[in-house]
C-alpha cells in the first residue's frame, strides 16, 4: 500500500464531520484515522507536507503499515 501525498488534503478532511475520525500519533506527529467498513484512512502532516495512506484493508493493516513511518 503505497503512501500518498495530497496537497490541501487537510481542508479536504475538514469537511468531514470530526465525530467520524479518530485521533492517531503518526510518525511521531498528530494524525487523523479515518475506519470504515470498506476503506481505511490516515493523514497527518509530514514536515510541510500532508501526508495519506489509504486502502480497503483492515485497521490492523494500516496500522502496520503507519508503525513504519519514519
């Protein structure tokens, strides 16, 4: 699962309601999870840039995934 930039990706999740993301550390910096039956979500800021990994794979999955992150 390949980690993706997005530019503006903040004001994109905004949009969501915050009831429906959960608060994650990644890479050692505040993140959002985002965990539905179908796809799962992470963004965070990484330096100045946004960062998103995304897949339909479990939370468990992406958790792996997000625990490499340097």
């Amino acid at each position: 699962m390949p980690v993706v930039r997005l530019a503006g990706l903040t004001q994109l999740m905004g949009n969501l309601p915050r009831m429906l993301l959960d608060r994650a550390t990644i890479a050692g910096r505040p993140g959002w999870e985002l965990h539905t039956p179908l796809i799962d979500v992470a963004f965070w800021q990484q330096e100045s840039t946004e960062a998103v990994a995304a897949g339909a794979v479990s939370q468990a999955t992406l958790g792996q995934l997000l625990a490499t992150i340097k």
